[in-house]
C-alpha cells in the first residue's frame, strides 16, 4: 500500500522551476525505440528543471550540463 501512495503522489504533484530531477527510462527499445535512444543518453544523470510545460500533457524541459531534454513527467523523479 504505502509503495502504491508514493506512486500516486508522484504522478499528482509536478515540478517547478529550478527542482533537481534524474531521468528514468522507463521503455524498453522493443516498445518505443526512438524514445529509447532519446532517454538513454540522460538515463540517470541529474539536471536541473527549466520550464514546466502543462498543455497537452504534463512535461519538462531539462537542462544537463550543456544539454537539454524535454521529458514527461513519467521519466523523470525528484
């Protein structure tokens, strides 16, 4: 139960501006291979949140080092 809380209240409260955040590739390359290679080249770095995009589907864009990513909610933990 408490696992299945935690879930739910990350999938409820975005980040804002400025949060620290790591990737999470959570694709495998047999189901979506271009997000795959996308996510992979930030799995597990952390980066800094620079804009939170709510429309249509909440997202973020990231900034690691002299890169950036623009992620979904669903890849990326605080």
């Amino acid at each position: 139960m408490i696992i299945s809380d935690l879930e739910n209240k990350h999938e409820m409260i975005p980040y804002e501006v400025g949060d620290s955040v790591r990737v999470q590739q959570m694709c495998t390359e047999e189901e979506d291979s271009e997000s795959f290679y996308y996510i992979q080249a930030f799995d597990k770095k952390k980066g800094e949140v620079l804009e939170v995009i709510d429309h249509p589907r909440l997202q973020y864009r990231v900034r690691f080092g002299q890169a950036e990513a623009v992620l979904y909610h669903e890849e990326i933990i605080g």
